[in-house]
C-alpha cells in the first residue's frame, strides 16, 4: 500500500483536476497521475519528473517507444503499458472526431491529428484522408510504409482505396523522420505523380501535407503549390 503522505498527494492532484481541469497542473504532475494508472501502490512523482528529463517533454514521454521508457528508473512494464495506451487511444480519438466533419472547416483538427499520428514515427508512412464530394470526412488509411517517392508509391493503389471509399477527394500526408518539413523534389513529383492520376478519375487531390518535428505541417495548398500544379494540368490537357 502507498504511505498515507503519497496518497494524500496524489488525492488532492486528482481532486485538483476534478475541479480545474488538466490546464491547472503541471506537466510532471499529469504524467504522475498518468502513472498511477499502471502502478496504482507506488509513488509515482521521482518516475515522472526522471521521464521528463530524459524525453524532454509530456508529448516525447508519450511518443517513446515502451523499451525506451522502461530505460527510466521506477518505470517497468506496467507503467509504459500505461502511456503507450493511453497516447494510441488519443490518436483513434482525433481521428474518430474529424468523421463526417467538413475539411473545409476542420483543416486545424486533420493537422492535429496527423501530427499526433505521424510525427514521432522513425520511417516513413504514407496516409491518405479520404473525402465525398461535399467535402466531408469519410476515413483515413495508413497506404505506404517505408522509403516514399515517386517510383515506390504506385497510383493505382491510391486510385482502388479512394474508389473503395466512394470518395471524391483526397488529402494525402507523409511524414520525415528527419523532422525537417520542406518538400524534396521527390515529393514535389509525388505529387504531381498522384494529381495527375486522381485528375483523370475527375478526383481532387486537395493538398499534400509533410509531418515533421515541428507542430506545423507543411501544406502544398498553403504555398501555393498545389494551384501551381493543377495550372501546370490544365495547360497541358
């Protein structure tokens, strides 16, 4: 059983949350409380403040892999079980909430839930966010893993998900584990590649989305660049 001084002040977090909500504590006390939900008898403040230390911050806690976090002192199997859940539940969570939603509308929440999804991955992953032609959100799919180009992502792959999905536009998003987001030119012909074969389907491929480090995706649409590639289209047809 936890001393009765642990307990104590683990009450009075969880009756500080209760009643001011997550933005009332710290980071090291949610990740102490996160804790607990794996090891509820032991005291969990040391272990919380020593991953923090370690991972650099509450998203690099729950972003590391659960042989990385069982590395920390007073963390063991029960604990990275714990965070590793609980970050997976959170990514289906942001996903689930943006069905049905118009993109238009909800472009921050689709950044947000590709960020949470992609960004910390150590390769490379390939996703696609389906759309009806009122711009809704229909689903999203992991499509390709590994070393992505032109020449290693096949369009008719793309083609038979969307046409499986009955959808009418796509958002597609890759990350760089290098966390650097500035578009190689490989990408650049990614996406002409895959514009090119959603346009002659009359799918719109509406933006191309690279995932870094960073909290800020960078968007082909944003800078003008998938305009300049649906110009560079229309003047060849």
């Amino acid at each position: 059983m936890p001393e009765p001084d642990n307990h104590g002040h683990r009450q009075r977090l969880r009756a500080k949350y209760l009643e001011l909500g997550i933005s009332a504590l710290t980071d090291d006390e949610v990740l102490e409380l996160l804790l607990t939900l794996g090891t509820p008898r032991r005291d969990c403040k040391q272990p919380a403040r020593r991953l923090l230390a370690e991972c650099g911050s509450l998203a690099a806690v729950l972003e590391a892999a659960p042989d990385r976090l069982q590395q920390v002192k007073g963390v063991g199997a029960h604990n990275s079980f714990a965070l590793s859940f609980i970050h997976d539940v959170a990514r289906r969570f942001l996903g689930q909430r943006l069905t049905g939603r118009n993109y238009l509308r909800s472009s921050r929440e689709v950044a947000e839930y590709l960020n949470h999804a992609m960004r910390h991955l150590a390769k490379e992953v390939f996703k696609v966010i389906f759309l009806d032609s009122a711009l809704a959100i229909i689903d999203s799919q992991t499509l390709f893993e590994g070393t992505l180009a032109a020449n290693t992502i096949y369009p008719r792959e793309l083609i038979k998900s969307i046409l499986a999905h009955n959808a009418a536009a796509v958002i597609i998003a890759h990350n760089h584990p290098s966390g650097h987001t500035h578009p190689s030119q490989a990408d650049m012909d990614l996406t002409h590649t895959l514009f090119q074969a959603c346009a002659l389907l009359d799918i719109r491929l509406l933006d191309h989305l690279i995932i870094g480090s960073d909290n800020k995706p960078y968007s082909f649409a944003d800078h003008g660049l998938m305009a300049d590639i649906e110009r560079q289209w229309q003047e060849r047809r």
